[in-house]
C-alpha cells in the first residue's frame, strides 16, 4: 500500500509528501484562494503519466544498449468544458536524440510500456482518449 500525506499551507495551497520523503508544492490560481506559486493539481496528472511511460520507456532502451542522449516528454491535454472538468484526450510526443537508435527498439519500448509496465497509462487508458507520437533525431 502506497503512501501520501498532503497538507494545507494556507487556501488552496497545500505541500504534499510521498513514500519518497520528497516534498512537493501544489497551488492554484489567486482568485480560487491559491497563491500562484506551483504546479496545479492536474498537471501532476500529466507529469506522473510522462514520468512513469517515460521511466519505463528509458530502462527498455536502456537494456537494449541503446545510445539516447536526450529523452524529451512533451504532453498535451484536452479538458471537459463542463466540471469536474476532466482530461478528454492526452498526446504523448516522446523525442528521443542519439546514435544509430533504431525506430523498431523505440517502437516496442513504447509498446511495453503502453501495453505491460506503465500503471498510469493502465489506469488512465479507459478514461481518456490517449494518443501519441515519436520522433528520433540523431546526434551530430
């Protein structure tokens, strides 16, 4: 069993620890009662989806002696109109900079994590439409 504890500074500003012992700053806007001092509560939604593809993404490639010199995760994400306002539709664009990577290696890393070892993806997959893309660019 995982772990959080989330605690009100002041309005909607609330400092929020995991099993990590990390601390970490989540706010909203000023005229909801935030103070516009961190990330908002669903971009978290969206850090943790990068991080934990993108995790599983890098240790595949990793295992597969794959030369990347830099892995970039660019996210978007589409909300309802109406509240709670939920995420509708989010695009992965995963880019990956290296030497002689090679598209099917990339291609089946993304897979597993999509398919097997992803538990954000898992969760999120029947709730919102979940698209995405690479690129792979190699270094000079």
């Amino acid at each position: 069993m995982m772990k959080a504890l989330v605690t009100q500074l002041k309005g909607i500003t609330f400092a929020a620890k995991g099993e990590s012992n990390h601390w970490v700053m989540i706010d909203g806007p000023e005229e909801f009662g935030g103070s516009s001092a961190a990330s908002r509560p669903m971009e978290f939604i969206l850090f943790g989806f990068a991080g934990c593809s993108g995790s599983d993404i890098a240790s595949i490639l990793q295992k597969k002696r794959a030369n990347i010199e830099k892995f970039e995760i660019s996210v978007e994400a589409e909300r309802a109109e109406e509240y709670p306002k939920v995420f509708t539709k989010i695009h992965l664009n995963f880019l990956f900079t290296g030497r002689n990577l090679k598209e099917k290696d990339v291609e089946r890393a993304i897979e597993l994590a999509r398919t097997k070892y992803c538990p954000v993806w898992a969760m999120l997959k029947d709730a919102v439409e979940i698209t995405y893309a690479y690129e792979i660019h190699a270094s000079e």
